[in-house]
C-alpha cells in the first residue's frame, strides 16, 4: 500500500509517497493548506480495517491536529473548517488484539483506495524538531 497526495483545490494527483508534509506551519495559526491524501493498493487484496492514527505529537504537544474523510472530492476544503475532527493522540497504538480503535479513525475502502482524508494541523506552540507520527493499519487477505 501506498499513499497518494492530490492537490486540495483541484483534486489533481501530486505525487506517491510514504512521507506527508504540511510544508508550512506557523505558530498560533492552522496550516498553510491542508494535506489531502488516498491510501491505494500495490495489489493486496481484501483490504479492510483500514484506520489512521495520531500515534505522536512529537515536539507539537500543544498542536491539535484534524482530519476529515470523504469518498467524494470536495474542492478548496480549508483548513480550519468546522468539518474537521480532532485527533486524539494514541502512544504505540497497536492493531489486532490490542487495538486502539477508540482513537483510531477508521477510514473506508473500495476495490482499490480508500476515501479522501485532508488533515489539518493548528499550531499553539512547539520547541525542536522531532516530527509528528501517524499510523496507519489495515488487515488484508
């Protein structure tokens, strides 16, 4: 599995990652534009269970960072928009048995991708430079 990044005004793919950047965040303020990716398959089969989560703030303890899911485009979603639910941190979640699915956001998935997720982050304040994680699992057969 794979992560695709489109652009959040026009809905056009960017490129294929591993890596999500907000590119330009500012103190006191949300994020210059919002990330918007899918989740795609390198072929795995019956993908299911798919959720997302704030595994570590990092250095951005005082950040809340959002996030909104949809199977259908929805052009020019800002960030800051009331549509966006707060994440709730989750330290070494696991998946399975021990499953964190309380804080998790599970996301859907068709034959081939999952639905749109834009992520947004608003900046409180933050010292250093230790990055943010996110985790995503799913199970496939």
């Amino acid at each position: 599995m794979h992560l695709e990044t489109y652009d959040y005004l026009t809905g056009k793919p960017i490129e294929i990652n591993q890596d999500l950047d907000f590119v330009a965040l500012i103190q006191t303020q949300h994020s210059t534009r919002p990330i918007l990716f899918k989740a795609v398959s390198d072929g795995e089969p019956n993908v299911s269970g798919l959720k997302l989560y704030l595994e570590n703030k990092g250095d951005w303890k005082n950040t809340q960072f959002g996030y909104y899911t949809d199977s259908t485009f929805l052009p020019a979603l800002e960030t800051g928009s009331s549509r966006y639910t707060h994440f709730v941190e989750t330290n070494d979640a696991t998946y399975g048995f021990y499953d964190t699915s309380s804080n998790g956001v599970t996301i859907r998935w068709d034959q081939t991708s999952s639905n749109y997720v834009w992520l947004d982050a608003q900046v409180f304040y933050w010292t250093g430079t230790n990055q943010v994680n996110f985790r995503l699992f799913f199970d496939h057969s």
